[in-house]
C-alpha cells in the first residue's frame, strides 16, 4: 500500500470513530427522550437500530485489521490503530447501554413514575457531554483534556448516588414500588456505565499520544 494511501486510509478510520461515536450519541439521547416522553415507538427504534451500530463497530475493526495486515504500521501509526480497536468496543458498549435503556422503557410502558426524573436527564447530558468531549480530545489528540474527561465522571457518580439513594428510599417507605424503582435504577446505572466507558475512550486518546494508558483515578490529579 503506497504511503499516501496508508495515510487516507487512516484519516478513514479516524472518520469512522467519529461516524460511530456520533451514532453512539444519538442512541442515548433518543433513550432518554423516549424514558422522558414515554415514547414506546422510539424505543422500540432504538432497540432495532443498534445493529446499525454494532455494524459500523465491525467496519471499523476490519479496517484496522487490514491496515495490520497490509501495512505493518510502526510507532504512532501502531498505537493509534490499537487505540482504535478498544475505541471501537467502548462505543459499541455505549450502544448497547441505550439500548438497554430503550429496552426497559418498552417495559414500563405508561407505567407511572415513582420520582421525577430529573437526575437521570441530567446524567444523561453529562454523559453525552462526556462522550462528546472524548471524541474531541482524539482528534485534537488532546493529553489534558482527555484527563478532563476523567475528572467529569465524578459529576455522573454523585448523580448516580443521588438517584440510588432516592429510589431506595421510595422502595423502603412503600414495597410496592420495588419494581419500578428497580427499572428505574437500571436505567441510571446504564447511563453510569457509559460515562465510565467515555473514560475510557480519553484514556486511549493518552495512550494515542503517549503510549502509556493511564488509569483515571481523578483522586490522583
């Protein structure tokens, strides 16, 4: 493969990170819109359009395999198309995330709610902002906004104990609403997991650039 063409073929799969992440992205937000508005039909199309995803997450390894195959990249070239690998499988986890939110709307149904959901949204553009700015700092290869990034999950954590908290109160003052409650804390805890596989994606954004994969304890910053 000529050396102008390994390097279009790399700025191809930088796009296709970005064409995943933004499929990605638009999976949470269609979840959450469908949990607020009690919108089964929009779950039910979230639900059908993660074979999408899950499909461009497969074209994207498969790039990255034949530019292994064809290329033997060495160095950067190397670590960018290791990255992109793990990239890849955090995003189509994400994925999978809101469409297990997507899921538990189609349950729940017109079945009342137990607390206003007002936490969860929040969580959910934390999260999405989260995702966003991981994306960001991997095309900018961005070191200290990729640790940034890191340090936003701490807002997602508190608002997930916040949630816990008052769904186990619910749950305590009145057993009837254990299984709502329940729902309702699996949705929060999917949107948790996708803010912690956000880290993730910054954390391969360092090894990009660095070759070294920090953990993100923002304790240790």
């Amino acid at each position: 493969m000529p050396r102008e063409q390994f390097h279009w073929s790399m700025q191809a799969v930088q796009d296709n990170v970005l064409e995943l992440g933004s499929m990605v992205d638009r999976q949470i937000d269609r979840s959450i819109k469908a949990l607020v508005d009690r919108d089964v039909p929009l779950a039910e199309a979230v639900i059908r359009d993660d074979d999408e995803v899950n499909r461009a997450r497969f074209r994207l390894d498969n790039m990255c395999l034949s530019l292994l195959a064809q290329q033997a990249p060495m160095a950067s070239d190397l670590r960018l198309i290791v990255a992109v690998f793990a990239m890849a499988s955090e995003l189509e986890r994400m994925g999978d995330h809101a469409e297990g939110i997507a899921r538990i709307v189609v349950m729940m149904r017109d079945e009342p709610l137990v607390k206003p959901l007002v936490d969860i949204p929040a969580m959910s553009v934390k999260a999405r902002e989260m995702l966003k700015s991981a994306l960001d700092c991997f095309v900018q290869r961005d070191v200290e906004g990729s640790y940034a990034v890191g340090r936003m999950d701490d807002d997602v954590d508190a608002l997930y104990d916040r949630v816990y908290a008052d769904l186990i109160a619910i749950m305590l003052r009145d057993n009837s609403t254990v299984e709502a409650c329940t729902r309702l804390l699996w949705v929060a805890h999917n949107l948790e997991r996708i803010a912690d596989r956000a880290t993730n994606v910054a954390e391969r954004v360092v090894f990009t650039v660095t070759g070294m994969l920090p953990e993100m304890d923002v304790s240790s910053y």
